[in-house]
C-alpha cells in the first residue's frame, strides 16, 4: 500500500491507536516518527467547525 494510500485510510478512520514498547517511560524512535509525520496534517483543520483533525 502506498504512503498516500495509508494517509486516506487514515484520515476515514474514527479513531487510530498507535501500539509501541515503552522503554523507561519513552515510545520506540518509530512511533515517534509516525506522530510527528501526522503533525503534517493539522493545516487541513474542518472551515466550518475550526477542529483539526488528527490525521
């Protein structure tokens, strides 16, 4: 599946858990990459309600 595909999916789901390792307290190096990767996609914020949405 491509990454842009990924990202639609994403974006239709009602909720997304991200499971990872916590190692002393901290998520893995990929988790934090994909959470900073959704960053990305609060500019597209709903123009009638001003939420953003997560992904």
């Amino acid at each position: 599946m491509s990454g842009r595909a990924s990202c639609r999916r994403l974006k239709r789901a009602d909720i997304v858990i991200i499971g990872t390792p916590l190692w002393f307290g901290v998520r893995s190096s990929v988790a934090q990459m994909v959470i900073e990767r959704l960053d990305g996609t609060y500019e597209e914020a709903d123009s009638e309600t001003g939420q953003f949405t997560l992904l």
